[in-house]
C-alpha cells in the first residue's frame, strides 16, 4: 500500500494539471468518520472543477464520491464502526482515504461490493432524480436519453424502460447503439445526423414528451426540436459545453415546453431526500432494474488518463479510480 496521498490541481487546465500530493489521513471530528478508499467513482463534473468551468479554489482536490472501509469514527458516531463497508457522496474523494460526515454515509449491503457502490451511488441517485423527482416519467411516455450508454446513462436506460418508457437514446456509434439497445432502447438515432427529424419519424411527427440531455451545448436545439407541445427539456449535463443562453419566448413558440436544470445536490440534500434516493437505488439494485457496469477502472495516480478517457468519449458505463 503507498503512503497516503490525494490529486490535486494547483491550478485550473487540462488533464496534467491533476498532481499526486502526500496528505496524511484527517482524524475523524465528532460526527465524522475516516474511511480507507477502496473505490471512487469517476464523474464528468470532476473534469468541471478540473477545467474551471465550474470555478473552485485552488489548490483542490476533486471528486464526489467513494466507498471503502472505515478505519475510525469520531465522537458521537453510533451507527457506524471500525470495519464497516460504506460509501457517500462528499467532496475532495481523490483521496486514499477520505474524512467526512457519518451521518450521510451508507452501511453498503453484503451482496454490493464497494467497486459496485462507487459505479453507481451518484450516478444512480441521478437517474432516481430525473426519473422520479423532475420529471416523473410514465407508462406510455416516450423520453429522448442523450449518451444512454454512459455512467448515468446505463443505469437510466433500464430504469426508464422498467416504468413502461419507451427509450429513444442519441449515441455517437454503431457499437454504442447496439449496447444502448441491450439496456433497453427502443430505437436509437445518432448523435452526427438530424436528431430532431429522426425522433419526429419515429414518433409518427409527434415528438417526445421529455428529453433527459446531459450532452449540453452541442444537443440543446435537438432536445427543443424533439419535443411534444408541453415536453419537458431536462438538460442535466454539459458533456459538450455549457448550453448557450434561450430566451423564454422560444420555449413558448416552441410548444409551451418546460426547461430545467436540475442539480443532484439540491435533491439529495433535501429533507428526506437521501433516505428518499438511497431507498429507490437499493431497491432498484436488489430488484435487478438496474445493474452496475464498470466500464474502466484506473489507478488513482493515473486519474488524468481517466479525465481524457472520459472527455473523449470513450467510456462506456462507469469508470472507476482504484486508490
Ligand atoms: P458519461 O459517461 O455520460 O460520459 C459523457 C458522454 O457524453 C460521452 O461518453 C458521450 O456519449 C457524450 N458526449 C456527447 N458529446 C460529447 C462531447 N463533446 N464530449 C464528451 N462527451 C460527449 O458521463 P457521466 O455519466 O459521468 O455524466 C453524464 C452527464 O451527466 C455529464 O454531463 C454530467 O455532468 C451530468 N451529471 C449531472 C448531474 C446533475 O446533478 N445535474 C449529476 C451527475 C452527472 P455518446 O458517445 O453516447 O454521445
């Protein structure tokens, strides 16, 4: 095992700028707990507050999860002990260990590894969000899903179809397509050709009645074109960009549509709205609807790899950082 260490950049750029630093594991304060990392999921808002797109302090450590072993608790702590498997969502978990709330950290079932955990807690929590708490998807809707075989994707995929969706997922090729097909797609149209025209002539000129789009910039006048009058247009994501400003009027004359920007954070740290989450995705994990799928794994230290990988599209499900 090496010393302890954490990434982090020193300043705002491209993938290099992710430096190993030595830091001693923090003590836990009461409340808190200090967990070994086993795990830490990659997430594309990393490579946000890596760039500077998303302004942070400097230096910083990014990360938003983990899952590991706790090594320590801190006063107070009852529900949890040195031993137990958990993982949370946190900040600055580019980390060999990580120091935070207990409160908030989920003891981990006995049949979900925390490689597992890591592949899906944000990014499964995400999927319960706009599936169950933006826009409650019915039997019978039909949603457009941008990138519907990536982290968030590949859990969405299944999820939706399981509540009666019909999925129409937008990928960039013929291998993606035939995987967003097995996760349950219905049809799948790509990314490079006229989206908007595509989605009309499978849905017999009627459009769609939400599109989950987490690619941004480049697919915010599709995800508009593709909507039925009164559709809802979730950008959740800004994979290629943060999306150009829109005047209300065009959602009007577009059909009295619905844009919002939803952020994980705002519902998870609602009341209830953890418990809420954490319910749905166990379930959904025990259930089968959906399953964790690992795409890629890198050591920690190799975390600006992970950054190009995901930034060039060439991920599929999670990736995962192995401290
Ligand atoms: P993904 O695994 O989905 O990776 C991004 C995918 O986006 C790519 O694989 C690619 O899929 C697609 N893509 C389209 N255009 C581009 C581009 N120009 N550059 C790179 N990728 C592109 O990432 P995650 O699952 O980690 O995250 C998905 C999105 O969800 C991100 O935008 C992220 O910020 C957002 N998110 C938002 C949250 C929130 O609270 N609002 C919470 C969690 C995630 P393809 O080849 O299929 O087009």
């Amino acid at each position: 095992m090496s010393d302890p260490y954490v990434m982090q950049i020193n300043e705002t750029g491209g993938p290099d700028v992710l430096v190993k630093t030595a830091r001693d594991p923090i003590a836990p304060g009461p409340g808190q707990a200090l967990v070994r990392q086993l795990a830490i999921g990659l997430n594309f808002i990393d490579t946000y507050h890596r760039s500077g797109l998303y302004p942070v302090s400097l230096p910083f450590v990014p990360g938003s999860e983990g899952a590991g072993v706790i090594e320590a608790v801190g006063d107070g702590v009852r529900h949890l002990k040195a031993g137990d498997r958990v993982a949370y969502l946190g900040s600055a978990t580019y980390a060999s260990h990580y120091t935070g709330p207990a409160a908030t950290m989920l003891k981990l079932p006995d049949n979900l590894s925390e490689a597992d955990a890591a592949a899906v807690l944000l990014k499964g929590l995400t999927a319960w969000m706009l599936l169950f708490e933006v826009y409650r998807a019915s039997p019978g809707d039909t949603a457009l899903i941008w990138a519907p075989v990536g982290g968030v994707g590949s859990l969405l995929v299944p999820w939706a179809t399981s509540l009666g969706v019909r999925v129409i997922g937008v990928t960039s090729s013929a291998e993606k397509a035939a995987r967003a097909r097995d996760l349950g797609a219905s049809d799948v149209v790509m990314s490079g050709g006229d989206v908007a025209n595509e989605v009309r002539k499978l849905t017999g000129g009627e459009g769609v009645d939400v599109s989950y789009d987490s690619v941004g910039k480049a697919s915010a006048a599709a995800s508009l074109d593709s909507l039925k009058p009164r559709g809802w247009w979730v950008s959740y994501g800004n994979a290629s960009g943060a999306v150009e400003p829109i005047a209300p009027g065009v959602l009007g004359q577009k059909g009295s549509l619905i844009l919002t920007r939803p952020s994980l954070f705002a519902f998870v740290g609602a009341p209830g709205g953890m418990q809420r989450g954490a319910a749905a995705l166990f379930g959904a994990l025990k259930t089968g609807t959906i399953t964790p799928h690992v795409g890629q794994t890198f050591q920690l230290e190799e975390a600006a790899d992970a950054h190009r990988a995901i930034e060039g599209g060439k991920t599929v499900g999670a990736t995962l950082l192995l401290p």
